[in-house]
C-alpha cells in the first residue's frame, strides 16, 4: 500500500513555492521515520488531487527528491522512499535536564532588547503600508539579481565563494564602491582605506569599540538612529546628544571635549533635515580647533531625486577627520547586510581586525554577486528605476498631506524615501497608528528615535517606499480621519 495521502497536508502560510514545500513534507516525513525505506509514494495524479495542485508540480518535486537520494524510481511502478535515504535517528533523545545555572549571576553583562519600529510580520498584507526601509518587489530587478547571484556561484567563481579570505574583502567588490559608488559623492579612496562590514550597523558598532573607551565622549544627533543610541550606551562611553534643528546637527552645540561626533548629515534620521555646505565645512573646522573625529553615515544618499546631493563630509574633509559609513541596504534590500566604512589605513586596520574576530569576513558570494550587479550596469538602473518612482510617489504623497491638511514636522530638500510628521495636538501618535491598523493603514510611532520613556507621542513616520503609488491619496485621507476623529474625542 501506498502512502496515505492523509498524511501531506499544505500550509497556506509557506513562503517557497509549492514544489519545494511538497519536498520538505517528504524529507522531514523520511528524517522523522513516518516515511520509511521501501515503502511507496502516493502516486502523482493521486496526490496533485488530493492537494489541489498540478500533477507536474508533483513529479518535479519527486524528481528532485530522486536526485538527492530520497526516492527511488521503479519505473511504471511509481516511486518508493529509497533504501539508502537518510536514516531517523536511532535512539530517543532524553528529556532536557533541568537547568541548575543562577543565570542571574552567570550572565556577566547584559543587553537591553534592541528599539526597533514595530510592524506587523504580516505588513505585505495591509492595503495601505506606509512602512520605511523595505523593497518593494515591484521595483526591484529579480531577474538580473538572480544572473548576477548565479553567476557568482559559477566554477570561475569558485575561489571567492568558498575560500576563507582571512579577514580580506571581494576586490571586485571593493573595486566597483571605489570607482562606482564613492565618485558620485566626490570620495577618492585608495582599496586599503575601504572595509565591506555586514551593514550600517554592523559599522556603527565596530568604529564605537575602536575609537571609544569609557574615558572618551561620543556625540549623537537627538533624535537619532535607535541602534546607534543602544550602540553607545554598550560601549559605556561619556553619550551626549545635541539636539537637530531645520538644518540637522549644530555644529557649535557639539561639546568642545567630544573625541567622536555620529551624524546623518544629508538626510538626518529621522527628521530628513538635510545639513548645508556652509555648516558642513563649520563642523569640519570644529573638529580640527577641538581634535575630535566625525562618523559621517551617508544612508540613502542615492535617492537624493529632489536635488544635486551636497556634497559628503568625507568629500570635504582635508584633514582625515571623517569616517564615511554607506550601505546597500535601501539601493538594493536591507536582507542584503552589505555596507562599507571608507577611512584612513590605521582605522581600516584596526576595523578589520576586530572583524576577522567575529566574522571573519562578510560571505563572499554575497560580495562577488553584488560586485557583478555593480558592474555590469543593473545597480544604476536599480536606482534610476526607484529615485523615479519615489519621485511620483514623493509627489502624489505631498498633495495628498496638503489636501486634507496632515502636518510635516521636517522639511527635506533631498529626497529619500519618508516624511518626518506630527501627529495633531492632543493625538498620540502610537495611539493613532494602533487605530489605523483596523482601517488598513500602517504609519511608524516614532518614539524609538527619541530613546526609552522619552517620547513625547508627537511624531510618527510617513514612507512611501512600500506603497503603490494609486493607494496613498486614500491612506492619507484614512489617516486625516482617524487623526480628527480622536482630536474630537471620538
């Protein structure tokens, strides 16, 4: 007798397709023993009826499981588990023992749940999702990314994907972000003053353990970039904030005793303001009077579609004061972890070493498949094709916020891809966010920005990166009514 039928059962929540969900069913049914050696398949025709789905989907999956040694074909005799699949285990795993560890007392520090904007998991659901940071499907190039990704998985290709470089980068990699992606922003580097990290992030967090010590004091813009508040804090340096105006970070507010300054000068996050020429060149002239070093974190600098972008402080930096942080995380997709720190050899030095300590290096068919997607002409047009459409989208948003009279908080000259906004008075904006999910509508409370117990419930975030460009008109007019609704006591 065949395989019950019964026992293969589809979950609608599976994000793979549904030839490799049949292939899973049947390699965890086999590991787990329920499947065993000899035994026969339920037959293609039998079992694409009892799913719902097409008989060829089936004997794709079956003949990929044959490959890989977990099915045998016999001919017209069907197929049957093979003899030599992998085995279940052959003992029963024991109970797990209690634990007698005070872990109170074991853990010697510990570390706070990172502030980070919450979402539903589920938010590609929601017809109205003014959710930041995340990659619209409808924009991004699938099928060059996937040549590239291939192309990398190639035999020419072979060193780079398998090798343990030892702490070094991709130099394709690195080749294409100094003659592709730093020229656009006026950076000239030499490969030795470049490091591929694991993102932005990933950055933030080594420049704070290499250049900061308990003694040493680090600025930071208020509000800021909630990792890089919690960054600080691990790091247990001296943290001051200087709070942003219209035109980002003052320089004359940065304590003279600073030894590190962390700011988002072309596109301050979260409030968009985007910090002038002339106060550029006042915060590099501050930092040579008082010696003090700059983290310039350039994120999103290539939807700058509004304008010419200014000019990065790194760019203007005559006295290797600057540390430039860029990623490829809204360009591309934040699944990507891809990002890169441009400075001085001894800095770079010293960050690759504490790498080779934790990750040894970033993955190098990740580097060498994005190096390909730089090189061969897909990035430019990735970045053309979403600055274009944020443009419209940009633009749609802006006439629909003045139509029904939402307030902007931060005027941005540069692009990107949010407004920074104020709930209306007497309105909490998690409050209002919480009430909107009911009617389809997702905006972002913004109170992580402001740090733990400090916010003051008036500001929430507006992207438009996720949304089809015919759906915001009517999120912003659910998010109007919502907004007059609960002003009005309703």
């Amino acid at each position: 007798m065949p395989i019950a039928v019964e026992q293969f059962i589809l979950d609608p929540a599976y994000r793979g397709t549904l030839q490799r969900q049949l292939q899973e069913i049947v390699t965890a049914g086999i590991l787990a023993g329920r499947f065993r050696a000899g035994e026969r398949m339920p037959s293609s025709r039998g079992l694409a009826r009892h799913l719902g789905i097409s008989r060829i989907t089936v004997t794709l999956a079956y003949t990929d499981l044959v490959s890989n040694d977990y099915l045998s074909s016999r001919g017209r005799s069907g197929f049957f588990v093979s003899e030599s699949a992998p085995r279940p285990l052959s003992f029963t795993p024991p109970a797990p023992a209690e634990s007698r560890v005070d872990w109170s007392r074991a853990i010697g520090q510990r570390f706070p749940p990172a502030e980070i904007m919450l979402r539903p998991e589920d938010w590609r659901s929601y017809r109205y999702p003014f959710i930041y940071g995340q990659t619209d499907p409808r924009l991004f190039d699938h099928q060059n990314w996937r040549k590239c990704a291939l192309q990398a998985l190639g035999a020419r290709d072979f060193a780079a994907l398998t090798e343990d470089s030892y702490g070094r980068d991709d130099p394709l990699l690195v080749d294409q972000i100094i003659r592709h992606i730093l020229p656009r922003r006026g950076i000239v580097a030499e490969p030795w003053e470049v490091l591929v990290t694991l993102g932005a992030q990933n950055a933030l967090w080594m420049l704070a353990q290499v250049l900061l010590t308990q003694r040493r004091t680090a600025a930071m813009e208020y509000p800021c970039y909630p990792a890089l508040r919690e960054i600080l804090t691990q790091s247990r340096c001296i943290a001051t904030e200087v709070p942003v105006d219209v035109h980002g970070l003052p320089p004359a507010d940065v304590p003279a005793a600073t030894d590190v300054v962390f700011v988002t000068p072309s596109h301050q996050c979260p409030t968009s303001a985007t910090m002038p020429v002339a106060r550029r060149r006042e915060l590099l002239a501050r930092a040579e009077t008082h010696d003090f070093l700059i983290v310039e974190d350039d994120y999103e600098f290539e939807l700058a579609f509004t304008s010419s972008p200014t000019p990065a402080l790194k760019s203007l930096d005559r006295g290797g004061r600057v540390a430039y942080l860029g990623s490829f995380a809204k360009s591309l997709f934040p699944g990507l972890r891809l990002g890169y720190v441009v400075a001085p050899e001894p800095l770079i030095r010293e960050l690759r070493a504490l790498r080779s300590l934790i990750v040894r290096h970033v993955p190098g068919h990740i580097q060498r498949a994005t190096a390909y997607f730089l090189a061969q002409g897909h990035y430019d047009a990735q970045v053309h094709r979403m600055a274009r459409a944020y443009r419209e989208r940009r633009a749609v948003t802006e006439v629909a916020i003045q139509t029904h009279g939402l307030t902007v908080a931060g005027a941005s000259g540069f692009g990107g891809s949010s407004f920074w906004m104020r709930a209306p008075p007497g309105v909490e904006a998690a409050e209002l966010a919480r009430r909107l999910r009911a009617r389809q509508v997702l905006i972002e409370p913004a109170g992580v920005f402001f740090g733990a117990g400090r916010d003051p419930g008036t500001h929430y975030r507006l992207a438009y990166s996720s949304i089809p460009v015919d759906d915001i008109p009517e999120g912003i007019r659910r998010i109007a009514q919502e907004g007059v609704a609960m002003a009005f006591g309703a």
